[in-house]
C-alpha cells in the first residue's frame, strides 16, 4: 500500500514538473506561464524602440481632420500616388478620388492657306495692321496656316476672334493648341493623427509633387468626428 502511494506521488510529482516546464501545454489546454506570454516580448524586433504615449499624444492621435493629395496632374502620377498608398496600407476605399478637366491652351488661327500667293497676302494684312503671327504649331493636316494669338481658356479665344471680326480680319477660327491633363484630388475625410502623419511622410518621399493640404469635411463627416457636438446639436 505504501508502495503504490509512493510511486502515484513520484507520477504526480513529475507531471506537474512536466507542467511548470510548459511541456503539456498542448494537452492540458492550460498555460503554465498564464496569459504573460513573454515569448511574445523576445520574438520582438526593436522591442528597446518602444514607447508608451502619455495621455496627450494619444489623445491627439484620435482627433480626425479632413485633408487631401494634390493637386495630382496626369493619369501616370495619379498611378504613382496610388500604388505608393497601397504599398504604405491605405486602401482605396479609404479615400475619395475625383477628376477635373483642365482648360489647357486655346488659339486663334487662320484657315488652311492653301497658296504661296494667299498666305502672303494674309501676312501683308496683319503687318499692315500691326497684328503679330507664327507659323500654326503642330496640327499637319492644317498646314500652312498662321496663329496669332494664344489663350488659356476657350472663351477668351473666342473673345480674341470676335476682336479680329471686327477689325474686319476674316478667315479665323478658334484651335485648342494644347489639351491640359486630368487633376485629380484624393480626400480623405476623416483621417486620424496617424493617418495624416503617413501621408505627410508618403508626400514628402514619393508623390513627388503633390502635397497634403486641409480641406472642409461635410456636415455628417463633422459629426461624426465629434459625437458630443453633434448630440448637443440634437438636442436644441
């Protein structure tokens, strides 16, 4: 009897020595080391880095604002800009993307000078009239023709020929000389401190070009940003 007490304490003795190890971990389902887990602590990279935020900074960390990328000019940057976005984390769904259409450049030119002998008329009038050309850039299926004014937008273009019609210069017509690209803007409406610090770290490294500017959040993005303000409001 003493025999068999004895050794059902050496079994036990060594099961819990094998527990206090970890070594049954996987079969009890009960930690030895509790919820500790410092294995989590040494498989750490820079653990030493870390730091702990006092209230202030945390608290600054959750205030949201609404701030946006660009202008973006150009289909090939808005690429850049995205791609570095989704390389950093930042999912499109994040952030709304629009596109404006820029005016680019406008001219006033003449028609198709089909003749040596027209064209020097037509350059004989304007010298005469002390109105300034250049051959027509670009455009070879208009060739020869004259330009004699540049503009950035269609409707002073077409001022600038209503101009010359009444200074009795006919055979004129508007060009659109240059087609500007496509700006775009991305808006996010309620970025975080974090958030707005990668972006302001993304701009500054690899947009090359466009910034991080402030922008005015809509009403329900103000709200929700700040809950207090928006029960206060609902109250009255």
């Amino acid at each position: 009897m003493l025999r068999a007490l004895l050794a059902l304490l050496l079994v036990v003795n060594a099961l819990f020595f094998s527990w206090t190890q970890g070594w049954l971990d996987g079969i009890t389902g009960v930690r030895a080391i509790g919820q500790r887990e410092p294995e989590r602590l040494q498989r750490a990279q820079n653990a030493e880095r870390l730091n702990l935020l006092n209230p202030q900074a945390a608290a600054a960390l959750q205030l949201t604002a609404c701030v946006e990328i660009g202008p973006v000019q150009g289909d090939e940057a808005l690429q850049r800009v995205q791609a570095s976005l989704e390389r950093a984390g930042i999912a499109a769904a994040s952030y709304e993307l629009s596109k404006a259409e820029a005016a680019g450049q406008w001219g006033v030119a003449t028609i198709k000078l089909g003749t040596k002998d027209f064209r020097e008329r037509k350059e004989e009038t304007y010298k005469r009239l002390k109105v300034a050309y250049e051959p027509l850039p670009g455009f070879p299926d208009e060739q020869p023709s004259l330009l004699l004014s540049r503009h950035p937008t269609q409707k002073a273009a077409e001022a600038a020929l209503e101009s010359f019609s009444q200074r009795a210069l006919k055979g004129l017509r508007v060009l659109q000389l240059q087609a500007a690209p496509p700006s775009s803007t991305l808006r996010f409406e309620a970025a975080d401190g974090a958030l707005q610090a990668q972006l302001r770290t993304l701009a500054a490294r690899e947009f090359g070009g466009p910034g991080l500017i402030a922008c005015t959040p809509t009403a329900a993005a103000a709200a929700a940003s700040n809950p207090a303000s928006a029960a206060s409001a609902a109250s009255r």
